[in-house]
C-alpha cells in the first residue's frame, strides 16, 4: 500500500496511506522502522515518533518502503533541568516557560513523561514542543490565574488597531490560552496531552457570561504562519478547542481532541480568517460542532477583512458534536475553497452545516464548499443550509427571521455553490437535506452526485428542526425539503424510506431527473 509523509520533523514523521478508504483501512497493517516493527495498525494517519534528528529513516509497509530524513535540531531542553517537577500539583509554568524561552532556533523543548500542572504558556517561532506520549501539561482550573488577551489594542499612530484574542468572532478581552502563539512562525507542537482541565474548573457554568475575560481556548495561534500541531490529544477544553486566527499555512495532523458530550460551546477546531489549513487524521468528538470555519463578525470584516480560504479536511472521524463539518455562523469576511474528503461522520446531530443570517455583510460570501468521499453513520440530519441561523442578541429579530423579501443592501450574506459528491447517510431522522435561502439572495447551487440516503424505521422517527430559525414548523422524515435556491441538482441521488419525498419553494433551476425514492 502507497504511503507518503504528511510531515516531517526534529524526532517524528507523520505518514499518510493514499487509498481511498474513509479514516481507515480494511485490515491491520505491520509498519517497520529501520526494519524493526513498531506499530500495527489501520489508520490512514499515524506518526512514528522517539526518532533522531537528522539521520535518514526507512519505513515500510507491506511491500513499500521509502526513505525519509528526519529535520536537524540545535538542541535538546528538558523542562526538568529547568526545574519543572510533573507531580500534577507544583506549578510548572515558570520551568516550562523558561526552558521555551531560552530556546535557539531549530531547537526542541522536550516534555518527559508526567503530568505537568501549568498556566498558559507562550510559544516562540522556530521551535518545537516535543512531548513525550505519556506527558500531560494539565491546565490551572483557576480563572484567576490567567492572563488576559486585550481584544483590540489601538497602535501608537492612531490609525493602526491590533487584536491579541477574539470571543465569537468579534475582538473582545479573553484569558490566555493554555498554548499560546502570537505573531510566531515555524513552530511545532508533537506528542502528549493538552488538558485544559475544565471538568474540575467553573469553565462550563455560564459559559455565556463574561467573568473577568471571556473563556480561553486550549490552543490559540494568532497572526502566526507555517504552524504545525501532531499526533496530540487535546480534551477537556474550556472554549473552542483549537482556534486558529488570521494564520496562515497551517498543519493539524493525528490529533484526538475530546470534550464530554454536554460540555457547551468546546466546538472541536475552529479556523478563523486563516488561509492554507490542514486538518488531517483527526478524530473529534466534542459538546458542539466538531469544525466549525469562520471569518469573524462584522466589525472585523469592515475594519480587518480577511476570508478564510484553501481548508482540506481529510481522513478525519467526526464521532459526536451538534454539526460534523459546520461554516459559519461567524462568517462575514467570507470561506472560500474548502475540500472536505475520505472522512467519517458519526453520530453527529448534522452533518454538512452552513449557518448564516442576515447582518454578516456582503463580504461575507460561502463558495466552493465541496465534500467527497464522505459516510454519514447514525446522522440524523445529513445537510442542512440556513440563511436565517437565530444567533447573537437581535438574533430573534424581524430583521433576521423575516422570511419575506428584504431589498439587498451591504448587509446581505451570499451562499454560493455546495457540492456533496460520493456519500453514503445512515439514520436520518428529521429530514436528510433542509436548505432555506434567503428571498432576496438565494442559495446559489446545491448538487448532490452519487449519494445513497436511507432513514430510520417510521416508527424511530422524530419530529425535529433541522435548521435553527424561528418560524419553521418541525418535520418528519422529509428527503429534501428546500427554499429560495437558485439551483438544486440532483445526479445518481437515492433516498430510501421517507415518508415525505420533497418539499420544494422558489427553486429557479432543477435537475432532479437521476433523484430517486425507494419505500
């Protein structure tokens, strides 16, 4: 079987089969390092790490092998000879930081085995955290604790504003992160456990009133470039798990990022005004949306308009969260090109997501969203399209929810074309496609090519609301039911046991001639 490397560093390399299984491959598979085995398994992504720097690495799986040459490293820092102790009780910040600090370029921070009880800790450029498998930096569960982020900082000639954090989209004073990166290039995060400890703190109870500052991540990159994160679990988040923003050519690759089912808001990996992101090999199971891409609220797409653009998706397993892949809602800068391919959603609540609304601005423009390759398991709302999503405080609004023509103006969002492309969808419930544009700027084109849908048995099936509005009557096992679409096309769609076929209002163009039903 086909192999390449995804990534290369200081002391791991993270391999990548090239099949076309979903996450997984049929059968378990021996690999060799330097003809010695070391890892059996069926994942399309695994790293190999407990490598050397610079020196040639032969890998081979089956019948293939090839050669890779492991990065050069300046130095080896063990936080313990900085004097960290990782009894999970001392507070290790200061050692670990120190060691962090005092790093030359190429060289690593090396984390042994323990766990290490810590603040946040700020990364340099030019710089690898190397943590070792059985190493856990467990995050200080008080709040008080925590530096905070000024959410906008005016520069000295008064024209220039910078933003150190964001709540939501908007630029607003958060706590400091437990791995922090601002205005860093060329840094890598590999190995151990991110645990932002939040089961044990008050991160969860009113997670929706600002206390001091507003709740932090786990890890937070901001204005940050050629960032790389792998082979890392990330769990127990008290915000947005991972949060990328206004980043650029970044790598997420082998991570396990887990937050308990009812912990609100944890969204799993949220990229936000980023361009060229990676995420592969991952697996998420979270308390919200598993991806959630965004590019900000209005202010910052008027003030510092940046989209997000080029994000791949790949070889990941969606277990649990409210959307598997989700853009939006904070979206008014625009999400441009993203490839969503060989990935498994499992028993998400939805599992294509586009959430927006009126108010997000005429930047804020969703096309060339595509999804390939995909299985839905146990997902009771396969797709669901909603231009009139009842987020923040006019949410509820007539504004937002009106469901009757408002004259377009600069306020007005755009979805352009989604494209879901070879997907097989278990256990829909509700509806398998629920689409609603707005009357005045409809959806632009949905095309479905090669999807085979099957929902739960009638007597299984629930009323429910696949799209969050107000005004929209619960359905009941309904194949598609859509709205104010400019273009619905229907290619080699096959949709078994619902009880209602379709549903369909101010569509301009349909090519629904391959759609089928089967009782």
């Amino acid at each position: 079987m086909e192999f390449t490397a995804a990534g290369i560093f200081n002391r791991a390399i993270t391999i990548e089969r090239t099949n076309t299984d979903i996450y997984k491959t049929q059968k378990e598979t021996d690999v060799y390092v330097n003809g010695e085995k070391v890892l059996t398994t069926d994942r399309n992504v695994f790293t190999l790490a407990d490598l050397e720097p610079d020196q040639d690495v032969t890998v081979k799986i089956d019948d293939v092998s090839h050669t890779f040459h492991t990065r050069k490293e300046t130095v080896k820092l063990n936080v313990k000879d900085f004097g960290a102790k990782a009894d999970g009780k001392t507070d290790d910040t200061n050692a670990i930081q120190a060691a962090i600090m005092n790093c030359p370029k190429d060289g690593s921070v090396y984390v042994p085995a323990g766990t290490y009880f810590v603040r946040p800790l700020f990364l340099r450029s030019n710089m690898t955290l190397y943590m070792d498998k059985d190493a856990e930096l467990l995050g200080d569960p008080d709040r008080n604790h925590y530096p905070l982020l000024p959410g906008m900082v005016q520069g000295t000639d008064e024209k220039s504003e910078y933003s150190f954090s964001s709540w939501e989209g908007n630029p607003l004073t958060s706590f400091a992160s437990l791995i922090t990166a601002v205005d860093c290039e060329n840094t890598t995060i590999i190995g151990g456990t991110l645990n932002g400890n939040a089961d044990n703190s008050d991160w969860w109870d009113n997670h929706k009133k600002k206390r001091i500052a507003w709740r932090p991540n786990t890890i937070f990159f901001n204005q940050c470039q050629n960032m790389t994160v792998s082979h890392v679990t990330v769990k127990n988040s008290p915000c947005w798990t991972i949060h990328p923003y206004y980043s650029d050519h970044l790598k997420f690759m082998d991570l396990y990022i887990q937050n308990p089912y009812n912990s609100p808001n944890t969204d799993g990996f949220d990229p936000e005004s980023c361009t060229d992101v990676l995420l592969l090999g991952t697996r998420i199971s979270v308390g919200d949306d598993c991806v959630a891409i965004k590019s900000g609220k209005i202010y910052m797409a008027t003030a510092h308009c940046k989209p997000t653009r080029d994000v791949t998706i790949r070889n990941c397993d969606f277990e649990r969260g409210h959307g598997s892949v989700t853009v939006g809602s904070e979206i008014a800068g625009g999400v441009y090109n993203v490839n969503i391919d060989q990935c498994l959603f499992d028993s998400t609540d939805r599992g294509v997501r586009i959430k927006t609304r009126r108010g997000r601005g005429q930047r804020s423009v969703l096309d060339q969203i595509q999804f390939d390759h995909v299985m839905m398991k146990n997902v009771p709302m396969a797709m669901t399209f909603n231009m009139f999503y009842y987020c923040d405080p006019d949410g509820h609004s007539a504004y937002v929810q009106d469901q009757n023509y408002h004259e377009p103006d600069d306020m007005t969002p755009a979805i352009g074309t989604i494209s879901v492309k070879n997907v097989t969808v278990t256990g829909a419930d509700s509806a398998f496609l629920c689409a609603y544009g707005l009357p005045e700027k409809p959806i632009g084109k949905i095309e479905l090519e090669n999807v085979d849908a099957s929902f739960l048995p009638e007597e299984e099936l629930k009323e429910g609301c696949p799209i969050m509005m107000d005004n929209f009557e619960p359905v009941r096992g309904v194949g598609i039911w859509a709205g104010n679409v400019d273009t619905l096309s229907m290619k080699n769609v096959v949709i078994r046991h619902a009880l209602v076929h379709t549903q369909l209002k101010n569509i301009t163009n349909k090519d629904l001639d391959s759609l089928s039903f089967e009782d």
